[in-house]
C-alpha cells in the first residue's frame, strides 16, 4: 500500500507541475513571447570593439574584465537577457544585444566612456546658433576666441556644448575654458535615476556618495566666492566624455550631494538621451577608451531561419529517441515515451519561468539531455531484461532493475552535471549549451527514473500484464539460459 501511495504521489505531482508548465507557456503570455531568443535566433545586433588608452601603452587583462562587466551591466539595463559580452584576444570585446534593432542606440549605450567630470567654467562664449553643418566651423571661431582669453593658460582646455536652439532653428553652440583636471569625477557617483522638473521637463538626478558630495560643495563655494571676486556670473560645467552636457549658473554652494541634468532650453532631455545618460552614470565608467571596429545586424529573417533549422533537428531527433524506445522495449518503451513527452513539456516550462534564453548551442543542450534521459532507461530496461533471462517474474525484474541500475545512472549523470557546470564559466554561448544540460539532466532524473518507476508500479497494481514478450525478451532466451527449466510469466 505504501508503494502505491508513493506512486500515486509522485504521478500528481506530475500533473500539477504539467498544469503549472502549460499556464506559464500558453495562458500568462502569447505563447510566441513566451520563450525569451537569443541573438542568433532572434536576431540584433552586434558590435565588436577595441580596448585603448589615452597615452597608447597596452591595455591590461584586469582593465579588460573590468570594461565587459561594465558593458553588460549597460545592457542588462535596458532589460535585455542573456546579452552575449565575451572578451576575444588581448584588447577586444564582442557584443550581442538580441532584439536591439537600432544600432547607433547600441553603440552609443556600449561604447560610450562615460568619464564624468564636474569643472569651474573659468572663461566661457556663446551662444552661437548656426546650421548643424556648421557647428564645427563655429567651435573653431569658438576656440579662437577663447584661447586669446585670459583665463587659458597652461594647464586649461577648451570644451563645448551643443544643444537644440529654443526656436528649433538650428545648433546653440557655446564654448568653455575650464581646468585640464575635474574637481569631481564620476566615481563619486552613488545613484543616478531619471526624475521630472516642476515644469515636466525630463532631467537626471545625480546623488553623490559621502565624500564626493564634501568634494562637489567644495567645488561649489569655490564657483561662488570667485564669482563675487570678479563679479561675474559662476558656473559649473557638467562634462561626459569631453562634452559638456549642461553648465548652470552656481549662485551658492550645493550642499547635500545632490546635483540634476537638465536641458531647459530644449524642454528637458530627451527621452532616450535621459535613458542613456541614466545607465551610462549608473553602471560607471568604462576605464578605457573603446573604439567601434564592427557593427553587425542580424535581421529577424535569419534568425527565423536558424530557429526553424534548430527546432527541426530536435524534433527529429526526438522522435527517432521515441521509436528507439518503442521497438526496442515494446511496454516499457512506451512507458518511457510518455515519461520523454513530459520531460519535454516540462523542460519548456523550466524555460519559460527562469526564464533562460534560448539559443542554438542551448537547442544543442536540449538535444543532448534527450539523449540523457532516454539513457537511464536504456540501463535500466536493459538490467530488467536480464533478470528476466535469468527467471525472475517481470514484476520482480522491473523492482530489480530500478534498484540496481539507478547507481549507474546517477554517477552517470553527475559526471554529465559537473561537465556542464565547468562549461558555464567559459561563458559566451557555450553557456546556453551548458545551462540547458544541466537543467536536463536535474529533470531527466526525475521523469526518467521517477515517473517511468510510478507508471509501471500503477500498471502492476493494476494487474496490468506484462509478459517477457512485452519487455522485449523472447521465449527462446529465457529457456536458453542454463541451470533453470523457465517459462514466460507475468505480473
């Protein structure tokens, strides 16, 4: 009774976790946005760059990592999963951001420095408003006139800033002196979040930590006391990756660690430069520079193609693992079939609900776990066919089977686990492969041993008969097997 029980159990637990699969695949969401793509079945875009430094030595392993997790944490931030960010030779780093379908956004989010610098503007001219074709003629009369002012000496540089005239009639250029070195810099940076003015205008909240905003109200009362100095108005100049974003009027120290970027004149930032200027600050840095070799978009066509190709090949070889079994084990075969189908249907609901992203090396994974679990049954129908050569009654052997072919089967898969578990750190797309394996090989132990062991138990109790020539042994080699005069038996 107490095996009946179990078995029982263990077969409702099956139907409320297929219950729970099928409301995550086709009830929460379309079923076609149910599975989350990668780059290669979805397509995208991706972008290789190149590592360097502003004095042109050699960029090191350590700076290298440190520039790809800065990157993947830009992607990750625009909510997209599974985003492809390996390191590929001394100096490069490869990107794919599968279903970006504006590439000058992506390059614009992963490659930008995002070196954040807070100055004094010590000089400053402008606004001139010009054609956008003539913007950078207009800097050069620009530093013309600024470098025959006072305030640039050695140690200053000129910067510049551009914005949308007011009237939308063309490009507001100014120009700035300020030191060769920030006051504050962006490491300073506690948080960074997208907020809107008392006139609705987008802007981006900047907070500093503890002492970087002892470092800014430094910074600030130096603006206003040189201002009543010379009597003229101070100011700040907010610069990103030597463009200076915003340079507002200081008229008293900022105290708090608090500081916001704004574009009044345009009506506040727009919108995907708010978002972009929010994650660049939020993630921090790139600690070197990086320059664009390649940018490659993968259209949905292709994708569409390698998914079709993908799908096609573990369906195929999913139905081949079916027949196997069927002709092969004849009862137990079809028994293994029904518990290969719920792995399958389980498996989706595993990906669905992590939710992990699937790719081709991951199909490759699926594949693969197919075969897995299709082999614990073959040593375990296997162990029982040779018991029932050697005379024991089918119940018996099947009882055998499974307690002795189960030590097989989980060193086995532990093997195959571990496998997978070192291929995860490799990272790049043999991760998918491996993330796959192993979540199939976990599931495989489950429905390969478990649910197989539960039906046939049911099917026993049942008093369901299961002749030798319904497991796939013939009468000839259980009377061939010596010292024992056998018949066939049932359950």
């Amino acid at each position: 009774m107490s095996s009946r029980r179990n078995n029982l159990i263990i077969l409702g637990l099956v139907v409320v976790l297929i219950g729970v699969a099928a409301y995550l695949i086709f009830l929460r969401q379309p079923v076609a946005r149910a599975t989350q793509l990668g780059l290669d079945l979805q397509g995208g875009v991706r972008i290789e760059l190149q590592g360097s430094k502003n004095d042109r030595s050699d960029v090191t392993r350590e700076e290298m990592d440190t520039a790809r997790g800065v990157i993947e944490n830009r992607v990750n931030s625009i909510g997209v999963r599974e985003p492809e960010v390996r390191l590929q030779g001394q100096d490069q780093v490869i990107v794919g951001i599968p279903g970006e379908t504006d590439p000058d956004r992506a390059v614009e989010l992963v490659g930008r420095t995002a070196q954040l610098g807070f100055y004094e503007v010590l000089a400053s001219a402008g606004p001139e408003v010009v054609p956008e074709e003539e913007v950078e003629r207009t800097k050069e009369d620009l530093r013309a006139e600024l470098e025959g002012d006072p305030a640039f000496e050695e140690g200053a540089q000129i910067l510049f800033e551009e914005t949308p005239s007011p009237d939308d009639t063309g490009v507001q250029v100014f120009g700035y002196v300020v030191p060769e070195e920030p006051a504050v810099t962006g490491a300073s940076i506690d948080s960074a979040n997208q907020v809107r003015g008392q006139a609705g205008d987008l802007q981006v909240s900047i907070d500093f930590d503890g002492k970087g905003g002892d470092r800014f109200a430094d910074l600030t009362q130096e603006i206003v006391d040189n201002a009543l100095a010379t009597g003229q108005p101070g100011q700040l100049a907010i610069v990103l990756d030597e463009d200076v974003v915003s340079a507002p009027t200081v008229d008293e120290a900022i105290i708090g660690g608090q500081v916001v970027i704004q574009n009044p004149g345009a009506g506040g930032l727009p919108p995907e430069e708010a978002e972009e200027l929010e994650i660049v600050l939020r993630t921090g840095a790139l600690p070197i520079n990086m320059e664009v070799l390649s940018v490659e978009t993968i259209g949905p066509s292709l994708g569409t193609d390698s998914l079709r190709s993908g799908l096609t090949a573990a369906l195929v070889g999913f139905v081949l693992v079916l027949l196997f079994l069927l002709i092969v084990y004849r009862a137990l075969g079809l028994v293994a079939d029904v518990a290969l189908l719920i792995y399958a249907f389980l498996l989706w609901g595993i990906v669905v609900a992590v939710p992990v992203t699937v790719t081709l090396p991951s199909i490759a994974g699926i594949v693969l776990s197919i075969g897995v679990a299709a082999d614990a049954n073959v040593v375990i129908f296997e162990r029982i066919k040779e018991e029932i050569r050697r005379g024991k009654t089918t119940r018996t052997a099947i009882r055998i089977g499974y307690e002795k072919g189960f030590r097989a089967i989980l060193d086995g898969n532990v093997t195959t686990l571990i496998t997978a578990l070192i291929l995860l750190f490799p990272g790049g797309s043999v991760r998918g492969f491996a993330v796959m394996l192993a979540i199939g090989v976990v599931l495989s132990m489950f429905t390969a041993i478990a649910v197989t062991r539960a039906l046939l138990g049911l099917a026993a109790d049942r008093n369901v008969p299961l002749t030798p020539g319904m497991v796939g042994v013939s009468k000839e080699s259980i009377e061939s097997s010596p010292g024992k005069k056998q018949t066939a038996e049932t359950c």
